[in-house]
C-alpha cells in the first residue's frame, strides 16, 4: 500500500465509522453471535498473497463488526463504561503513525515530555495535590495499560520500600490488604507477586464501606502472629456497589503501621473529582493527605479510548528504584546526566536525617525514563489520547459529560424506589444503581400487585434465583416482547445478596434511553415474578 492507496482507504475507513456511530443506536448492544462463530468462518492460515484492503475492509463489516458487543451503545448499562470518542480515535491515528516502544526520552522525546505534562494536566483537573505531580520532581504520574497494571506496579513500589526499612523481616511473612469489595485486581496482584493476602470484611449496613476498626483490629491481630501487613488496596467506587473506603479514618491509621503504604483505587469514580461537588463523596481530601499512589481509569467513565489508567505516586523513587534495570544498551547521555537536588525548608519535609540524607544526595538523570514506572519495557503512545480529549472538550466539556451521567443515573434511581417490585439495594454512586427484584408487600400499590400465590416472603435463596433468572431474561431477550425486551446489565453478590447494577456512562445516553431501560425491568420483572412457582403457607 503507498501513500495514495492508504488516503483512500483511510477516508473510506473514516466513513465506515461514522455510518457506524450513526446507526449505533439502532443496533442491538449485545453481539449476536454464538461462541466459535468467527473461528469456523476464517482460514485456517494467513493468506499466501496479500489481499486488497477492500477486501479486508469489508470482511471487517460483514465478520467482525456482528461480533462486537457496542459498549458506546447509548442502552449500555453494563460493568463500568468504556468510553470512546473521536478525538481520542483521531489521537490513536496520529499515535500509530509514529510509533514507537516509547521505552526512554530518546525513543521519542515528545511522547515522554508530553505523558509529563498531561499527567499534571490531569491531576490538576482532579483536584490531585501538588505533591503528585511530576512538576514536582519527588511525585508524578504515568499512565497504565489498567487498574490491575496500576495496582501491581504500587504494591511492588510498596514492598520495596518496606523491605528496603526492615532488612530482617522475611518476604514471606508480608501481607497485603484488601476488602472483601476490593477489585479482583487486588486478588490477581497477590497471585502475581506471590504474596498472601487478606480481605477485611464490609458491611451493609456501612453501605459496604471499609472502616477504619477493622483495619487496625486486623493489624494488630497480624502483627501478634508474627505477619507483616505492608500495603492496603483502599476503592473509591467499588464495582459491585460503588462503595467509598473510609479514607477519613483508613488514612491516619495507615500513619501509625511502620512503612504502611496506601494504594487508593479510584479507577471508574476518580474522574468525577473533575467536578468540586463530587469531591467530598470520593474523598478527595483525604486521597491527598494520606495516600502513597492513586488510580484514575480515563478509560472508563473519562472520555478517552482504551487504554488510559493514570497512575500517580506521592514519591516515585520508590517506584523507579524498584523497577530501574538499565542495561548498557538502554543507557544514552540524557538518562544517565544526573542533577544534585537541593532542597529548602527540610525539616517539615523529612521527619528522618537518613531521608534528607538521601533528598540531599539523590542523583537523578536529567529526563524521565519511563520504563522505570511500569513492568513492560515498551509502551505506547497513550498521553495523545488524553492530550487531544482534554484540549477538544475543555474542563467544562469534560464535566458536563460527568454530570449529565450522574443525572441520567439520579433519574434511573429515582424511577425505581417508585416501584414496588424492585428494591434499591446500596445508596447510589454517582451514576451506578445496585437493586434487586423482589416480592412486593400486600399493600402495594395496584399497579404492580404480586401474585395471588405469593401468601409469604420467600428466603434469600429464592429470592437469588429469581434475580438470576430475570438477569437472563433480560439478556437473552426471553421476556414477553423478545429481541425487543433485551437489556445488557451485569449482576454481583453483595454478601450473598444476588444484585443487578446499571451504571450511566455513555456520551450518547439520553433520558429516553434510561426510561426505556426502566420500562423493560418492570414489564419483564411483572411477567417474572407471575411465572415463579407458587409459594404457600404450609
């Protein structure tokens, strides 16, 4: 392909995606296609000549597009959102014509100084304190592949940094903390570094928050067995519920375990500190007195293609010490041209000789390696991304599209707690609602009576099943009007309560969108809940 057959092809591939965003709304949101479809459908070997991009392009649209679930679809309710927008696709374009493994400064200065520079732009934008930006020459950021890529690159600073405090303490007693709503992505880091873990419980009635007792009851309790506990993985927006950590009293006992990391996932709800009303909610305040590093997904609910998990640390040395593996191949004058840092007012800053020691002492090159902040060697391109989304939208772009989802979501809640069928199940988050189907009383109102078999409550058990089967009616398009009936929403366990969430997220979800996704859960939980088997007294 020559430049002048890549300029048609990519107009003709331009015009395919916006025929496609424009008829988006008409399609179903779930791919309807069974397992191996696309398997049986291709060769099995590469071809032996090549093919004209024609004919690849349309092979796209007729095999792969009927495979894609449309997660910018303005019904899709589902997981957390994934946003995608056409400046961060026109960002992705630029990105890939200039490749590059973006592994030091010299691969291509403009990727590193520019992740730099956005980085501050969006902890800025967050509210983030000055202590995390790069600017500051201690803090800064990076951005991650995902949250589970963020989480592991913390712990691993984290334990660096306590083993490199307490030499005698063997790696094997170290224990990493979790709640029983933290991310699987804490479970997976564990896995992955070999390290066991703990997941303190939460409760319903702290709205499945993680409070500050029974981190300190879980230390001590710990510590007496001769245990380590060295990190804890604190959620701001937990998938399952939307849950906040009690940061406010997470943060100061932190302070009093020896070399005691705090890691705040804050990977769907961190962007809405975006907006100062939602601050206090996320507990933004205490993120920037406690917190030892910090993710943000602008992935998800912030407007910018996949990937983009900003990671931020309030000391990147440990991270750097922890991951500097420098070849002589990889050395170049730029990385390896260090500055003395010298620094004022030291005795605020450095509760310890030993640390100013080190401040005072500290060698660093004169640009950011960026290798050194990640397990990978290469990484792409991705600060373009959040480079053309923030600069096309602006802060107030960027914050309408926060709150139009909050209020979308707002509006989902409030339809439901006027229904007598279905139960909201955790106090909303932001744009996230967690409810249940469930028998309504004798005195509800006419419009959804319950079964004339239904003379009892029924058990938690049934009461699973009966969610479980609504969630694949609504799936599957099972209920009364079919394919028209379908709904993408996933469901959770909150303590083994069956849960179905639906969460606001995407640019294009209107208010008649939520209606009608609130319309279908009622006509199908009706139809549900008159089809279940009668339960009498005995």
């Amino acid at each position: 392909m020559d430049i002048e057959e890549f300029r048609k092809a990519g107009y003709r591939a331009v015009d395919r995606i916006c025929d496609y965003y424009a008829s988006l709304s008409e399609r179903p949101v779930l791919a309807q296609v069974k397992p191996g479809y696309l398997t049986s459908a291709l060769p099995h070997e590469a071809p032996q000549k090549g093919e004209s991009m024609d004919v690849i392009a349309n092979d796209f649209q007729t095999l792969i597009l009927p495979g894609i679930t449309h997660w910018q679809h303005p019904s899709f309710f589902a997981y957390f959102p994934s946003n995608a927008t056409f400046p961060g696709m026109l960002a992705d374009i630029y990105a890939s014509s200039v490749t590059n493994p973006g592994f030091n400064w010299m691969c291509s200065p403009a990727c590193t100084e520019l992740e730099s520079v956005v980085m501050d732009w969006a902890a800025n934008l967050l509210g983030l304190s000055s202590s995390f930006h790069v600017a500051s020459g201690v803090g800064g950021g990076a951005i991650q592949s995902s949250a589970s890529d963020s989480a592991l690159v913390a712990v691993i600073a984290a334990r660096a940094r306590f083993l490199i405090a307490h030499p005698d303490v063997p790696a094997e007693k170290l224990v990493i903390y979790l709640s029983t709503q933290t991310h699987s992505l804490g479970t997976k880091t564990a896995a992955i570094l070999n390290i066991p873990f703990r997941a303190l419980p939460v409760m319903p009635e702290d709205a499945f928050s993680l409070r500050g007792d029974r981190l300190r009851d879980a230390y001590e309790e710990d510590r007496n067995a001769g245990k380590w506990p060295f990190v804890l993985i604190a959620t701001v927006g937990s998938t399952s519920s939307g849950a906040v950590d009690a940061l406010e009293e997470l943060g100061p006992i932190t302070k009093d375990f020896p070399d005691f990391w705090l890691h705040v996932d804050a990977a769907w709800a961190g962007v809405s500190f975006s907006c100062p009303e939602y601050r206090e909610q996320g507990r933004l305040k205490e993120i920037n007195a406690f917190a030892d590093s910090c993710c943000v997904n602008f992935h998800k609910w912030g407007l910018v293609n996949f990937d983009a998990s900003t990671l931020w640390l309030r000391d990147r040395r440990h991270l750097t010490e922890a991951l500097d593996v420098s070849p002589y191949y990889l050395r170049n004058k730029h990385s390896d041209e260090g500055t003395l840092q010298f620094r004022d007012n030291f005795s605020s800053d450095f509760p310890s000789r030993l640390q100013f020691f080190y401040y005072i002492l500290e060698l660093i090159g004169t640009v950011i390696d960026y290798r050194h902040w990640q397990v990978a060697l290469g990484r792409r391109f991705r600060s373009i991304k959040l480079w053309f989304v923030l600069r096309s939208y602006g802060v107030e772009g960027f914050q309408n599209h926060i709150r139009k989802c909050v209020r979308l979501g707002t509006l989902f809640h409030d339809l439901l707690s006027t229904s007598s069928i279905f139960e909201v199940v955790t106090p909303r988050s932001l744009a996230l609602t967690v409810f249940r189907l469930i028998i309504p009383d004798a005195g509800a109102d006419a419009s959804s009576p319950p079964p004339a078999s239904l003379a009892r409550p029924i058990d938690l058990q049934t009461l699973n099943e009966l969610n479980m089967e609504l969630h694949h009616r609504l799936t599957e398009g099972s209920g009364p009007g079919g394919e028209d009936d379908k709904l993408f929403l996933t469901r959770t366990d909150l303590n083994g309560k069956v849960c179905i969430r639906l969460v606001v997220g995407a640019e294009r979800t209107q208010e008649e969108h939520v209606q009608r996704a609130f319309d279908i859960l009622c006509k199908v939980g009706k139809v549900l809940l008159n089809d279940v088997t009668p339960i009498r007294e005995p």
